[in-house]
C-alpha cells in the first residue's frame, strides 16, 4: 500500500546538512520512503494522506544503548558510582527477574513506555534469566518497534541471586537464539556484561556463537577509572580494555559491535574501534549521574568512528531521545571546556570543538540507524530507499503567534530543548504504531 504524510520534513543529509521541506508530501510504500514531494506524483497511487499540516515530520530516533530491566528504577539511586552502583543497586534489583510474575509485570510497563516515546529502533540488554528474557522478547515483538535484545552473560563477580555458570550461560543463550530467530522486529544480540562479569572461557565461547550464528555484539567499554583498572587488573595480557574484547573476537572482527559508554578510552582503544568499525554509544545522562565523565566525541567523530546516542536506563534517568539529544550537546560544551582549561595548563593541545544541534540530530538519527543496514536496508532517514520509520511532533504549544516565521530547522532545534513533547504518530517500517 502506498500512501503519503503531509507536513514539513527534515531529515539529515549528513553530519552537518539538515534537508528541509515546507508543506511537502512524504510518501511510503509498503516498508520504504519513497521520498519527498512537493506534490504527489501521479505514477503513484496514493491511498490515503495523513494530513499533518504545520507539524514537523522526523526520521524515527534510536536509542543505541538500554537497560530493560532497569526500567524499575529509573530515576532513583543515583548516588554512586559505576562499580559500587552495579553491586548495590543493580544487582539486586535484576535477580528479581528470576520471578516470571515480576518480569512480566516490569517487562509490560517497559515496553508500553517504549512504545508510546520517540524510540523507533532500540538496542538492549535483559537480566541473565532465560525465563524473563523471553518474555521480554516476546513483549516487545509485540510493539512494533524494531530492535535487539540479548541475555546477559555473567558467570563471575557478582552476587549469589545474580550468577550463572559458564555451562548455564552458554546453554540459555543458544537456547534463546534459536527461540527469536523467526522473529520478524525483535532480534538476538551477543551480550556479554562487560569484562569484570565474564571468564576468559565464556568471552570465548561468546565470540565463536557471534560468528558462527552471524550475530551483532553488544557490550560496555572504558565507562569509568576504577573499571578500567579493575580489566587491566583481570586480564593483565591485554594491551588496553578494547583489547581485552579484541583477544576473544568480540570487538567487530566479523560483525557489528557497539560499545556503550566509551569515556575513557586511549589511542589503543580507539586505534582498535577506527579499524574494527565499532559503534559508540554515547549514554550522556547516565556518564553524568554515575559520575563516569564525558565521552570525547568529537573526538571520536573527528576519527570517523561510528557513533550513535542512548539512554542507557536506569543508569540515565529518563527514556527520552529528545532529552538525550539535548545532554549531547550540552555535555559537549563540557567536555570542550574542559580541554580548554587543560590546554592553559599546557597539559593538552586538542581542541573539542563542542557539537551543534544538526550533528546530534544526525547521530541519533542515522548515526545509530547505520546499525541497523542489512542487504537492502537502511535506516535513520527520510531519503528514498530508507526504512520508513518517523515521527510527527506538535510544536504549536510555543509561541503561535511568531510560530510560522520560524524556519523548520529553528522549530525543531527547540523542541528538541523544550520539555513538553508532544509526539502525534509513529511509524516503524511502513507500520503506524501510535
Ligand atoms: N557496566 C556493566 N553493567 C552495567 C550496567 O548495567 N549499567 C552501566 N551503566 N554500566 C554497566
Ligand atoms: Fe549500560
């Protein structure tokens, strides 16, 4: 079926360049743009136009890094850091997903939530429970939100509610791929915790799962000091933490890879992450609420690494990309303050030059979506041949009176740094899902 959105579209055209339509036509067949009009071309037979006159038409946003079962306790507990909030907080709060009741009520809320946000495309980790984690899948599938899931694998350094033996780990997660692997919106993702709460054995075994099955990796790299020490302490053959991914196959050798956090990395690391194409992503709010620091990105974007943007929940307290958007600039001006003193005391001579609405705009548009390319697939924009996933937003709560002298690119730059959003519809893949 073909038909057609009428509003004012912007889409990236690149890390700098916003294309942006007036009063335009957006039209879709089946699960593809077809592209933008100024009216709609007659070779195509249109069977309904949405009429969203005046609101602004978006890529869909996707969060490249979440915590399903950590939805629980958003927005709580957010006095510690990383290691010390894992044992305390984290932990015990993911063991009670060995109660299927419990993980289906916590799963519902989750993916009810995720539903009804900004989120089109979303990367994810479970708990380590094959149980609870099906039930996630199935949850989401539901949705129409596309996506990956994976069963965390961790069989050391944790507490006794919350472990599994490598035999165990191995087992459910085999089982769990051969569950999903008809699904048609939520797909298997390897996820090993990170490098404290995996043996050498069961990175191992991940790593050849990963190839053997053709699936993407996810996992934490270089989030906080006391963590990065603690690898070097594990794994003392490793010649920096992306390294001690790299030695057991599973930092991109043959597959898609994204790393959350990245705020530490050095040149090895990041050596490692340019030739293995890895996936940045980039958790502002949580880096800030479990005192990790401050990711350099443009660092990273200066460096051609791919980066996207997430919320990583419940480290980040809010599910919102909107939001995330905004703490990606506003931490860039940060980071690039920061460097700046650095570089009075000669300590440094980089400049970080902050990030502009357009290029985090893009990164949580099309900079995650490339995640998600495969054969004749793309995503993360409105262009002809991409998937059809968007949004439509109200701005009309601002100002109305001045409202129609702004340029497209203003109205949504602000929405973007206003709170109350509105979000009209949302399609993923063609389909209208609110
Ligand atoms: N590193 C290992 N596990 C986690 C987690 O659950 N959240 C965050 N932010 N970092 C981690
Ligand atoms: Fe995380």
């Amino acid at each position: 079926m073909i038909y057609a959105l009428k509003g004012d579209i912007a889409y990236s055209k690149n890390l700098n360049e916003l294309s942006t339509y007036k009063n335009h036509y957006l039209i879709c067949d089946g699960k593809k743009s077809l592209g933008v009009f100024k009216s709609i071309p007659k070779k195509f037979k249109v069977s309904k136009i949405y009429n969203f006159s005046d609101k602004l038409i978006i890529p869909g946003l996707v969060d490249m890094h979440l915590h399903a079962p950590q939805y629980s306790f958003i927005g709580m507990r957010m006095d510690l850091e990383l290691i010390d909030w894992l044992n305390t907080n984290t932990f015990p709060e993911e063991a009670k997903y060995k109660n299927k009741k419990y993980a289906e009520s916590a799963y519902k809320i989750f993916a009810s939530d995720l539903k009804k946000s900004a989120t089109t495309r979303f990367v994810c980790f479970a708990t380590l429970h094959y149980d609870a984690t099906s039930i996630l899948f199935d949850l989401l599938e539901k949705t129409g939100l596309k996506g990956y899931v994976g069963k965390v694998n961790m069989d050391r350094n944790s507490t006794k509610e919350l472990s599994e033996t490598k035999e165990d780990s191995i087992k459910n997660t085999l089982k769990l791929i051969k569950k999903v692997s008809k699904n048609k919106n939520v797909k298997y993702i390897i996820t090993p915790r990170f490098i404290p709460s995996c043996s050498n054995e069961l990175l191992k075994e991940l790593g050849k799962i990963s190839k053997e099955y053709s699936l993407p990796i996810q996992s934490h790299l270089s989030e906080n000091r006391s963590e990065v020490l603690w690898v070097k302490d594990l794994l003392p053959e490793s010649k920096s933490y992306a390294d001690a991914y790299h030695m057991f196959e599973l930092f991109g050798e043959h597959t898609n890879t994204v790393m959350a956090h990245c705020v530490w990395c050095n040149e090895i690391d990041m050596k490692l992450m340019e030739n293995n194409k890895i996936w940045v992503a980039h958790s502002p709010s949580s880096n800030r609420n479990l005192s990790s620091g401050n990711a350099p990105i443009r660092e990273y974007l200066d460096r051609n690494i791919n980066v996207g943007l997430a919320t990583d929940v419940a480290g980040g307290s809010y599910l919102s990309m909107f939001r995330t958007i905004e703490d990606t600039i506003t931490t860039s001006k940060l980071k690039w303050l920061e460097k700046d003193i650095e570089k009075e005391k000669n300590t440094s001579t980089k400049e970080l030059k902050s990030l502009k609405f357009n290029e985090a705009f893009y990164l949580a548009t099309r900079g995650g979506g490339k995640f998600f390319d495969d054969g004749d697939t793309k995503v993360g924009s409105l262009a002809e041949g991409f998937d059809f996933d968007c949004l439509v937003l109200d701005d009309k709560n601002f100002d109305t009176t001045l409202y129609k002298e702004l340029t497209i690119e203003e109205r949504l730059e602000r929405f973007m740094y206003r709170p109350n959003e509105k979000l009209v519809a949302k399609f993923v893949a063609g389909k209208k899902i609110i």
